[in-house]
C-alpha cells in the first residue's frame, strides 16, 4: 500500500467515519485477496473519500490526466498527492492517450491490486444515473478479474459540485456493494462490452434505486433534459 494512502487511512479515514458514520452494506464481497474492479455511480469529488475509507485494502482510483500536468505550487501539490496515493493518470481526450490508463491498470489487477473506476465517466449533474461507458467491462476482460458494483448515496449533498470539503450533517453516507460479476473468457467485441456494461449498470442502479438515463451524462456546463 503507497505510503500516503497508509497515511490516509490512519488519519482520515477515522476521522470520516467519526463525523459521517456511514452505513456500510455488502463488505462481504469485498475479496481479501486477489485483483478486482470497484465500479460505481458517481456523485460527488467525496465518492473517492468515502470508497478508499470503508474499502480495507488499497484502492487504486482513475483520475483526469489534466490533475497530474498542472502547473505551479498547485500543480505539483496535486501531482504529488495523486502519484503518492497510487492514482492512475486517465486522458480523457480518447485516442491512444487514453489507453494508457489501461495499460498501467491491467498489470496492477493481474499482481491483485484493486482499481476503482466510474463507468458514467463524470459525475452526475443531477443525482440520477446515467449510461455506462465501457471501459470498465473492457479493463475486467482484458485483466480476468471481477467487477463489484459499487452504489453510493448521499454525498452529493455531503459534498455538492462546487464545495471544497464534505458537510457532516447534511445527509445520510450509504454506500453498498454488490455481488462480484465475472465476465471472464466473454468477448470484447463492441456488442459484448456493452451488453456487459448495461448488465453492470443495472446492478449499481439496485443498489441505489436512482433513476436510470439512457444516454451518457452531459458533461459539466451542458444542459441536462428530462
């Protein structure tokens, strides 16, 4: 485990549980052992958080390419504390670039580390649940490692879009996690990733009973429509 995350889970993790006690539901299919995906909806910048605090072992979290290329104090802090905590740098631009996060989360699954990834791809604009994209379906192929699905719920008012730090007290933390899926020796054809997305994205809605959108979510600033 990176020393930082070790720091982590000494320090703030405690102190999240104190002042948010969240319930936590389905640590029974965490597995001890061995490489994993966590796949979620995505709420809140405070997902992160409250995953990496319940969660025993070391997760290894996505994060935007454009949080490990900033520029001055900010920048190297942010680079430093990403790298420290054994993040994993995505493009979001697609192309070649983007498939380098595979290629650094392929061998950490097969070694047994843990990755967690959110197939909405950004975080929900207004609380429901969009489309899966299927990176998620394609990384557990490729690895032959399990999917648990993952449903959190409460820290977009914890935490809303545009506030720094979570709020004790402004909603109940839940977060649930499902029953591993195996999707392993399926095809990764563009007709069996989805087929295995949309199955992924159905378990996440039973954990959380959001509303389900068919397409993906707009990103920030696009308008969201009925």
């Amino acid at each position: 485990m990176p020393l930082l995350y070790t720091i982590g889970k000494l320090t703030v993790a405690p102190a999240l549980r104190l002042a948010f006690r969240p319930t936590v539901e389905g640590l029974e299919h965490i597995p001890e052992t061995g490489g994993a995906i966590f796949a979620g909806n995505h709420l809140s910048v405070a997902d992160e958080l409250f995953l990496g605090t319940v969660v025993p072992r070391h997760l290894a979290f996505w994060a935007k390419s454009e949080y490990f290329n900033g520029v001055g104090a900010k920048g190297a802090f942010s680079k430093f504390l990403l790298t420290g905590l054994g993040a994993i740098p995505v493009e979001r631009a697609g192309g070649r670039a983007a498939l380098s996060a595979f290629d650094a989360a392929i061998p950490a699954l097969r070694a047994g580390d843990l990755v967690a990834v959110y197939p909405e791809g950004t975080r929900s604009p207004d609380g429901r649940l969009y489309r899966g994209r299927t990176g998620a379906a394609r990384l557990a192929v490729a690895a032959g490692v399990p999917i648990i699905p993952v449903g959190v719920i409460g820290t977009d008012k914890a935490q809303p879009i545009g506030v720094r730090v979570p709020r004790p007290g402004k909603a109940k933390i839940i977060i649930r996690f499902g029953k591993p899926l195996d999707f392993t020796g399926r095809p990764d054809d563009r007709t069996s990733l989805r087929a295995m997305t949309d199955e992924l994205m159905a378990e996440i809605q039973t954990l959380t009973g959001q509303e389900y959108v068919p397409r993906y979510a707009p990103k920030r600033g696009e308008p969201t429509s009925a």
